[in-house]
C-alpha cells in the first residue's frame, strides 16, 4: 500500500507541510467527531536500518462500527518518504517490535510470537521464533545473530519451567492470594510469581534467509539475588543492548520490604552471553534511574538519574559510564530542565534528548565534556527520535492540529525547517476543523508567570459568546503539551462541541524550571488553585467571546483531585467532570498501591501529629458539607492508585444531598481508559454532560 508517494515526497521537500485539518475557510470544515477521532491512524517510532536509507514502522487503528482494532508493519524510504505496506491489516494485538533481522529481512512481534518478513508488500510474514509463553520488547541484532526479549517466568527463571508452574494453578483447590508486604498490587494488577525477565538467545538466520537453529535462552537476570519472597521478585522495567551484541543494561526495582514508599530503580550492566554477574550501576543513588543507551560504539552508556529518594518527579540528570574503565560522570548539571529520553551521536560526542520546555517537547543536543546545550527544534511535540546517519534524526512530531509524523531533523542548523515523510491521517482530516493552540500568560500565584493557550470552538464567530471547558491536566508533576492527544484530554474535541477549550499549566508543572515544579509540594489546593483561578479571570477579562456564566472544568487524576477541590471551594463552574480523582486524602492514602506520592507531596504520613495536618489542609472531604457543583464521576474498577470509592464517596454526597450527580465505572479499566470503545462512550458521557449544562442561546459579544 502506497501513501500518495510523488505528491507526498515532493511536499515534504520543501518542508513542514500544513496541518491537516483547519486549512480551508473555517466555516467549511467539519468538526471532530468521536467517531472519526477514535478511527485515526497511530504510527509507531521508526526503528532506522544501519544503511540508514530505510526505517520500519507500525501504523494501527480502531474501526467503531466494528469495534475492532487492526494494524500492519510498514516500510519507509527515508530519502523519498516513500511508505510502502508490507504485511496486511492484522486484528486484535497489535503488530509491536519492529526490527532489522538483516539488511532485506525486517521482523516484527504479533501475538507474543517473532516474524520475519522479506519486504514484499502486503503478505504475511512467516515465524521466525516462538516459545511457550509470549514474548514483548524484541529487539535483535544481526553481528551477533542474538534477539533479546522480555518474557514472564516463575521463580526459577526458566522458560521451560513455566507451563508446568501453570498446570499446578490450575489444580489448586483455594483461590487465596496471601500478601506479606505492601507491595500486593500495583497501578492495575496484583502481584503474582510471574515477573518480567530480559532473555538473549541465538537465532541465526540460515544463509537462505530462513530460520537458523535457536540455541537455549539465557535469563540476563538470574545473577541477581535471590528474592525471599517470589511475589517481589526482580522484574525488568526496561533494557537496552549496544550495537555489537556484548552488553545489555536492565532497569529493575530492587525487591525489599518498602517497596511501597520507596522509588529506588536501578540500572545492572551484564554481559549479553550471561558468562559474567550483573554489575549494579547506580548503588550511590536512591532514586528512579531510566533510559539506558549505549553509545553507537558501545564503549560508554549513558542513563537518567533521579537523585531524591521518595521523590518520583525529581529532576533527571545525564549520567555517563565509560565502559572499560568504570569511570561515571554527570552531565550538565546546571540545566533547569529534566530531560526524559535520550539517544547518542554517531560519533558519541553528543546525546539528543527530549526535553519539555513550555508546553513543547524539544530536541536538544549534550555535548557529553563539557554539558554545553542546544535546541534544535521549536514549537510542537517531539515524541520520539532515532539516529539517521552522522548528520539526521528521525522524529516522531505533532502538534496541536497535526496527528503524529515521521520527519527529519537536520542536526547541523539549529532551527532549520523539519522535512516531513509521512501524512498518517491526511485523507481523515483533510476537511476536518482543527483549532490551533493560542499560548497566553498570565500572573498567577506568587505573582509568578504562568502559561495557558486556548483553542477557539468550531464555526467560531467573535460576535457570539462561547461556554468554556477547562482541562486540568494530572500528575500533578505532568504537563498540558502542544500535541495532538489520542486520549480523553484532545482540546480539539471539545471545541469541536462548541467549548472555548483551554489548557494551563499550573505550579507543578514540568517545563518551566525544576524549581517551579517543586513548588506544588505540600500545596496541593494552593497554588495550582489558585492559579486556575487566575486563568479564568485572564481569560474573561481578555476574550469577549466568552461567557463567563457557562464555565466548566474537566480532569483526571490529579485534575480530578482538583475538580474536587473546586467543587468545595467556588461556584462558579456551571458543572464539574472527575476522573478517577482523589475525594480524601486520609483514606487515599491508605489504599493506594504508591505511597512515596503522597508521603513526598502532601507531607509525611497521616497518622502521625505532623503529618496529619498537612493531609486535611487540602483535603476536599474536610469540605464536603459546601460541594454545590454538578459533576459526573469517572472510574474504573482496576484503578489501583486511586480506588473506586475516591468516586463513589463524593457521587454518594452530592446525590444524597440533593445535587446532580452521574457516575459512570468502566468495569475493565485502570486509571485510564485503555479500550476504544470504551473511549467512545467516555467521550459521549463527558461532551454530553458539559454540554447539558451550558446550553444556552448564544449571546452577543461585547468584545
């Protein structure tokens, strides 16, 4: 399947092409709808061929009518931004793992199995590896023959073993599950004997490029101590191997009973042929480290390092390990920014990290002596980017009005226009209202500037008046981004129902200095509070379009914490959304699976004589009793940071009270919603409520 190839590669010569949708007259252009959101196109990061001419990548997509969702591998040819499809549209699991087997052989994982595939278009692929259990994040590489993969096992660590540990569940008599440690469930399952651990094993390919004979795989991870407990055994978190096949660096959390309230993750170096024991990397910090990646010549490794104990948004610092010698230094300390992935130069002398900088997500080069640092792109969202050649990258690029795109980043000319390669959804969007994102900044709390945008509704008209819904983003150390969400939170879809839709990024927030982010400590109902507060006054005061009797505010998580919070503290919001918010603090933190969260940003523990002050402070069930607000309530049953009766305490009160109130629980979620059609009928409930209570006829404007 070809993707419109002359036209495309021609456009993308002369550089960012214009956003898909919102180009032609407004007025012409038809909203968002849920259907057609929920129907767009998702493609993977590339993962580059060493010749560098070549990248595979993932597309995948959701029907609605059928309720079904489908995708297939492709092939891009970086010099024409030519898309060729090379397997067909796959239902169910979807297609993951791209990888380079040789230079004419790609291979992909599809149901827990590795095919290899010849490049030919749109046929299947043939097996190339399987086991007897499934196997996720492959990756493998050709100088060695060697393919490295996650895959769950029991205690022994062996995947032979583990169709018989299964056959004795099965035949037991009880169903007790028996916890000695707090660390019995996590996000959105209860901990088992089954852990994730990283395997190498070798898998030539034969000369006439079929299957070559598999050797025994090898656990990288059985040189770790012995867990006394099997249910907090040693599970990897993330890996990466170097370039020729002798190293691989795993990220595990080290099993010990405070699992709970510790962010200790650390990062073990180990040979790849599992002769040698795992060297712990990272003893001297008892922070989260991540991101391990190898430079291109495999003598350095670099990581993220986390160095607050208890503090999961702490700023990440650049750490570099010389291989042979041991040696480790930090990089660029006194960046104010905390990068989150990174990827090095092909000569080794840079790293390329991503990094959020106010509400973008920039790249930005290292230089690994001295620290020094640059940007090389601008406004937008870089989410991804992989090494093409000594002088391009390979990024993964949105922004508010444009779905995710293959680009180049040229590497040489800070600033220089980004070539784009392919259009996902073009043929989608192509007449489809898309409002670009306004930035404004305001004095928010402590006098500080704080940083919003706004997107204005389909059809918009200045001289009419306009409801308003405010997206409060979670976290609450996260951040609103310029970029094109495929989730609950698209501003696009609610200026698509007729919302002055706006976004701002609160004291807490990442991208504005790590001091800024710290800030919110201890300050949950303050200064972000306040600082939404502020934003709709700047934003009523500054655009007459919109009217300040129909308001709404809508969050998840931590924003849904903050729907709370403004339930018991204003009533000028004609109607609240809550998902999977936090209603009590004291009981929040006695059922949540993470207890370093609360212990670090609301202060200590509550059944202490300090701590507990500091969790009524801001706690909205100390004020339920001036709840007034409508509001529909959100949650699903497997959310383990924060339970279902976070949301059934504060539906019970307003209904009991005699205030509208709607919950809608989704059986099969967690925090989030995972299942597109579920999303569908969240996206129904949601824009249907909001609207309910702000409609209105239009008023004139007067200004």
């Amino acid at each position: 399947m070809r993707f419109g190839v002359l036209v495309f590669a021609a456009a993308a010569a002369a550089g960012v092409l214009a956003a898909e949708g919102g180009n032609a007259n407004q007025n012409s252009l038809k909203p968002l709808d849920s259907h057609l959101f929920h129907s767009l196109n998702k493609i993977s990061p590339p993962i580059v061929l060493p010749d560098q001419t070549r990248a595979l990548y993932t597309t995948s997509r959701y029907d609605p009518k059928k309720n079904k969702s489908f995708s297939f591998l492709s092939l891009l040819d970086t010099v024409s931004g030519e898309s060729t499809q090379l397997t067909p549209e796959m239902e169910g699991e979807r297609i993951s793992s791209p990888m380079w087997l040789n230079e004419n052989t790609a291979g992909y994982v599809f149901k827990g199995a590795l095919y290899q595939h010849n490049l030919q278009p749109n046929i299947n692929g043939t097996l190339f590896y399987n086991t007897t259990v499934g196997i996720s994040s492959a990756t493998y590489r050709a100088a060695t023959g060697q393919l490295f993969f996650l895959a769950d096992v029991y205690s022994d660590g062996n995947i032979s073993s583990v169709a018989g540990y299964k056959e004795k569940e099965k035949n037991r008599t009880d169903s007790a599950q028996v916890f000695d440690n707090l660390w019995a469930r996590h996000w959105n399952k209860w901990m088992t004997p089954v852990k994730a651990n990283l395997f190498s094993v070798k898998v030539p390919l034969a000369e006439n490029g079929g299957l070559g004979q598999a050797a025994r795989e090898v656990n990288l991870m059985q040189g770790l101590a012995p867990s006394v407990d099997p249910l907090l055994r040693w599970e990897a978190e993330g890996y990466a191997v170097s370039s020729d096949g002798q190293h691989a660096a795993y990220v595990v959390r080290s099993p010990s009973p405070d699992l709970s309230w510790s962010t200790n993750v650390d990062i073990y170096l180990v040979p790849c042929n599992g002769s040698g024991q795992p060297e712990l990397l990272t003893e001297a910090y008892k922070g989260a480290a991540s991101n391990p990646v190898f430079s291109a010549d495999g003598s350095a490794l670099a990581w993220l390092q986390m160095e607050t104990p208890g503090y999961e948004s702490d700023i990440r610092r650049i750490f570099v390990r010389n291989i042979t010698t041991g040696q480790t230094h930090s990089v660029a300390r006194d960046w104010d920014l905390s990068p989150h992935f990174m990827i090095w130069s092909a000569d080794s002398s840079v790293l390329y990290t991503l990094v959020q900088s106010r509400g973008d997500s920039k790249v930005v080069t290292v230089n690994v002596l001295t620290g020094a640092r640059a940007e090389l792109t601008g406004s937008g969202y870089i989410a991804s980017i992989a090494r093409l050649g000594t002088d391009r990258l390979l990024a993964v690029y949105t922004n508010t009005t444009e779905t995710h795109d293959i680009y180049t980043v040229d590497v040489n000319s800070v600033g220089a226009p980004m070539r784009r390669l392919t259009q996902a959804n073009r043929d989608k969007l192509h007449d489809v209202y898309l409002g670009e994102a306004e930035d404004f900044w305001f004095a928010g709390a402590r006098n500080e500037q704080v940083h919003g945008w706004m997107v204005r509704p389909h059809g918009f008209n200045a001289s009419q008046k306009y409801p308003l819904a405010l997206l409060i983003h979670g976290g609450p150390q996260q951040a609103s981004g310029h970029a094109f969400s495929y989730a609950q939170w698209n501003p696009n879809m609610y200026a698509s129902a007729g919302f002055v839709t706006v976004q701002i990024n609160f004291h807490g927030s990442p991208g504005y200095g790590q001091n800024f982010t710290d800030s919110i400590r201890q300050q949950w109902g303050g200064l972000p509070y306040e600082d939404l507060m502020k934003g709709m006054d700047h934003v009523i005061a500054t655009y007459g379009f919109v009217d300040a009797q129909r308001l709404v505010a809508l969050g998840g998580s931590f924003g849904g914490y903050m729907a709370n919070w403004l339930n018991a503290n204003t009533d000028r919001f004609s109607a609240l959304v809550a998902h999977d918010g936090e209603f009590n603090l004291i009981s929040g933190y006695y059922s949540t699976d993470e207890l370093w969260f609360a212990e670090h940003d609301i202060g200590g523990v509550p059944f202490t004589a300090n701590g507990r002050p500091n969790y009524e402070r801001f706690n909205p069930e100390r004020l339920a009793a001036k709840f007034k607000t409508p509001t529909l309530f959100v949650h699903g049953a497997s959310d383990f940071r924060l339970s279902l009766e976070q949301s059934l305490a504060p539906w019970t009160l307003l209904r009991r009270r005699g205030i509208p109130a709607r919950l809608v629980y989704f059986e099969n979620e967690d925090h989030w919603i995972n299942h597109a059609g579920n999303s569908v009928r969240w996206y129904s409930e949601v824009l249907g409520w909001i609207s309910q209570w702000t409609t209105s006829p239009p008023a004139p404007s007067h200004g």
